[in-house]
C-alpha cells in the first residue's frame, strides 16, 4: 500500500477493519489530525468505499420480483412447511414412473369419477390435469385419443413428438380438437363455459355454432379467429374490469375511419412503470385499461394480476378483493393462483 | 475526521414490524412472514448478489436458496434489531457453497479429460462501466465478496469472517488487497 513518508499510515486501514481499539486508536486519530499523510489515508480509504458502494446495479423489474415472491413462497409451502411428506413423496413418484404405462391402460377403458382433489393422469401423449369433482373419461379409437368430459374442468397438454395421433375432447354441446398445444376447456351445466389455450391452437366445434380457431394465448368466449361464416362473436369483455376504462373510439369529424390501434406493448409498459415508480393508483389504472383495450393479449394474465398488487397497494381492501376473484375465475389455474387466493379472501 | 465506518441503510417504514418478531413468525412456519422478509430485503440481497458474483444467471437461484435458508434457520436468529446482515452472510455462505461446488465438478470433470482445470471464476459480465467497476470486476470472487460485504453492507471483519468461514486474518488480507486494486485503478483513473 502507497502510504508516503509516514510509518503509521498502515494503521489507518487497521482502524477500518476493527483491528485498532481503545487507546491505540485514540493515539493514532490524534496523531491523524497533525500528519497529512495520514488523514490523505483516511480519505482514500473513504473513497475507495464510496466507490465500490456508487457501482451501477439494475433492480430487477416488479413483475419478474413477484415471480420469485411466489416461486419462494410455493417452495416454502413444499419444502418447510411439510417436510414429513418430501421423502415420501420423491418415492411415491418414483414408483409412480414405473407403473404409469400400466395405469395409463387402465385409464383408457375406465370411465373416471372424482370427488378428491385432482391428480394428474398420464396418457399416451396426453397429460391430462382433472380438477376438482370433474368427469371424464380418455379412451383410443384407431389414430385418435378421444377424451370425453362430462363437467369439471380439465387441463390437457399434448406432446406431438410421441405420437401421430389426434387429440379429440368430446364436450357435451361439442368436441374441441387439439392441434399440438397446452390448454384447458370447461363444462358446466352441459356447456362447454370457457377454452384457454396456452400453446399451440385449438378447433372448437360446438352444435350449431360455427368452428372456432383458438390460438396460443387466446381465452375462449372471445377467441381472436372464428370463420367467415360465424355470426358476431361476443364481444363483452370478460373480466370484470371497471366499466370507466372503456376507451372511447376517436373519430375524425366527418370521417368513418377508427383511430389507429393502441400498441399493447407501450400500454403494458406504462403500467408497469408506474407500479415501478410506486404510483399504485395509475398503475391500477393502467392494468385495468390494458385489460379492457388487450383481453387476448399473451401478457393479460400478468396484467390481472399486477391491477391486483397496485389496488392491494393503493389499500382498496374491497377492489383488491374484487380484483382477485376475478383474477381466479378467468384463470383458475393461473400461475399465481396461490398468492390471489390469499388477496380475495 | 471521522474515522469510523458509519454505514446508514433504509430503515423498515414506520408501524412495520420488527425483524425480530418477523423471524419469530417465520421460525413457527408462517408463510406470510416469509413473503415480509422477503418484501424488505430482497433487493439488498439481490444487489450484492449481482456485485458480487460474476454469473448473472445465479442471482435469482441464489437469492430464492438465501430466503429458503434464513426461513430454516429462523428459530436460531439472535435477535438482533436488524436482519440485514445476517441475510446477507447468508447470502455470502451460499455463494461460497457454490463456487467450491463448481470448482468440484470441474476440476473432476477435467480429470477425467486429463486437462489442467481451468478457473473456477467464470467472468461473465458484471455491468462495469467506471475504473472501480472494471476494478472490482477483475478481482477474484472471494476478494470481492469480502470488500462488498465491508463496504456496501458493513458487516464487520468477525462477521465476515463467520458467513464466509475463514479466519479473520484471512479477510483482513482480502481486504487489503481488494482496496489495493481498486486504489489502483482510482490512481490511474486520476492520473492526467
């Protein structure tokens, strides 16, 4: 270490690191005041550690923080909270690898009735999720896997690298035909209620209704692509976002031309940025208009969920509520699904 | 002149609970004390996190297994006003852990491939954009991590020397030496 003409100046740094105490620090902080060689120390020293402490960092932004807030969360619920069960069941899946090809026989000539919680069932391709008190059933019929879902809600997720088989999905009003994806299909009351594709597309065919294409992000009532020959879609939004963030369509006087489209992109990075910013009410607004203006958009999900953080933060008990449970109905088996149920209670 | 190290980090806003009482709650289990920790000191961790390794990939694993491991080791906290310190020792240990993990496997994995095991210090991009960061970014982890836990996070040489579990000799040299690069490079960055 440079430390000019003075002997002592090493003890500057002695002093920093706790390693000069009592009265040999005294001695040395009053021999500083006189020896310029010595205080110069005392300021690099200062100055090394103001730099180190003035690097530039990046914050991570909100939303990929609340990702890890519920990845911690879900671990801590996994790993600590139950211990006693890890063991058990790291062996349970493993002897479940072993015994799914025979399962997945059984599963294809039994009809299913649950009323326990769901459990996954491994089909040929087909990874199907029940939840709840669904009813359903999978059998194989020539280069076709027909599942047949009475009411509940079903998760499939279908792998086209194993097999040239098509995927169909009986519905009680319809069938719904899977193209290479990951999606869930609902039915309640003998009506197929809602289709959430999150990969790949989907054909829905519904008695008397024309056949609707339902891509990669799309949520079905309003999917983005029907056919020519469908009457009007439904249009109402279907998240229940507050009805003052309808955008009014601007016109030209005189004109018949719409305003151009919002660009979702800047609408969503808006959002966020005011939630950045600590401005919770705008951003709550802003999710809110985001919602109303892009329902299909592939960042929806996270919008819903960011408009309930920012009213949670703006300290609007009843609109965090309302918020979460709409939040749940539209994505019952949405990535934050744990976290919102916390909020809408 | 002041002489001594007076490092002032936020302090919980006002009516928030104490860390203490915190890491009570999460020591019974309760999930809700985990997710306040994690609210309050997620950045400080992830900040030295990302100073101090030079894998930016690592940061979130890295930042999810220090939580994980406060949340294991809650019921044995000392109490102190502030849990900062000990996240980040935390922190500083898991780090270590996983440089000397690292440093396993590659030096087996080069065994097998009769070659000379390279560093274990992958330097991937730390943003370094001044002669101090250029500087910090050069040394090697363990120096850097002992000058970031001194002078960012003021933890004492003793509890530096307890999170990284070595001697306090031995982070009183890493300092030393850590500070004399980054003089360095201030020198240099001054010199007309």
């Amino acid at each position: 270490m440079s430390a000019g003409a003075c002997p002592r100046a090493f003890e500057a740094e002695a002093i920093r690191d706790g390693r000069l105490t009592g009265a040999a620090r005294a001695s040395f902080e009053r021999h500083a005041t006189s020896c310029a060689v010595c205080a110069r120390e005392f300021e690099t020293l200062d100055r090394v550690a103001a730099g180190v402490r003035s690097l530039p960092y990046t914050p991570a932004d909100e939303l990929h923080v609340r990702r890890e807030r519920t990845r911690l969360l879900a671990a801590f619920d996994r790993e600590l909270v139950a211990p006693e069960h890890a063991p058990a069941a790291r062996r349970w899946a493993f002897g479940a690898a072993m015994i799914v090809a025979i399962a997945g026989a059984l599963v294809l000539l039994n009809m299913h009735r649950h009323d326990a919680p769901a459990r996954p069932v491994e089909a040929s391709r087909a990874t199907i999720h029940a939840e709840g008190a669904a009813v359903w059933s999978e059998r194989i019929e020539n280069d076709r896997e027909i599942v047949r879902v009475e009411r509940g809600t079903l998760s499939i997720h279908v792998d086209h690298t194993q097999s040239v088989r098509r995927l169909l999905v009986m519905l009680p009003d319809g069938e719904l035909e899977d193209k290479g994806t990951t999606f869930t299909v609902r039915v309640d009351g003998a009506h197929t209620t809602r289709v959430a594709v999150e990969e790949g597309s989907v054909f829905l065919r519904l008695h008397g209704r024309a056949p609707v294409v339902i891509e990669g992000g799309d949520v079905w009532p309003h999917a983005a692509l029907e056919s020519p020959a469908s009457a009007s879609a439904s249009a109402a939004p279907s998240l229940e976002a507050p009805a003052t963030v309808q955008s009014p369509q601007p016109r030209t006087p005189g004109s018949t031309v719409t305003a151009p489209a919002r660009d979702p992109s800047v609408d969503f990075q808006t959002a966020v940025a005011a939630l950045h910013r600590r401005n919770a009410r705008a951003a709550a607004e802003g999710f809110s208009s985001f919602l109303s203006n892009h329902a299909h958009d592939r960042r929806a999900e996270d919008a819903a969920y960011l408009r309930v953080i920012a009213l949670q933060r703006c300290g609007d008990v009843r609109a965090t509520r309302e918020a979460a449970t709409a939040y749940l109905r539209r994505y019952p088996t949405g990535f934050r699904r744990a976290e919102v149920e916390a909020l809408a209670e | 002149m002041n002489v001594r190290r007076t490092l002032r980090h936020p302090a919980p806003p006002a009516g928030a609970a104490p860390d203490p009482d915190i890491l009570r709650r999460l020591a019974g289990g309760e999930m809700n004390a985990l997710g306040e920790l994690y609210d309050r000191y997620h950045e400080t961790v992830r900040r030295f996190l990302a100073r101090a390794t030079s894998n930016a990939e690592d940061v979130d694993d890295l930042v999810h297994a220090t939580f994980l491991a406060a949340a294991k080791s809650a019921a044995r906290y000392d109490g102190r006003t502030s849990c900062r310190p000990w996240l980040v020792g935390i922190a500083a240990q898991l780090l270590r852990r996983r440089r000397q993990s690292f440093g396993r496997f590659l030096a087996v994995l080069t065994t097998f491939r009769g070659m000379r095991a390279t560093t274990t210090d992958p330097r991937a991009a730390l943003q370094a954009r001044t002669e101090v960061g250029e500087s910090l970014a050069r040394l090697s982890e363990a120096k850097r991590v002992a000058l970031l836990l001194a002078e960012v996070e003021g933890l004492s040489c003793a509890e530096i020397a307890e999170a990284l579990g070595v001697p306090i000799g031995t982070v009183w040299t890493r300092l030393h030496a850590a500070r004399r690069e980054i003089r360095r490079a201030l020198e240099d960055g001054e010199a007309p």
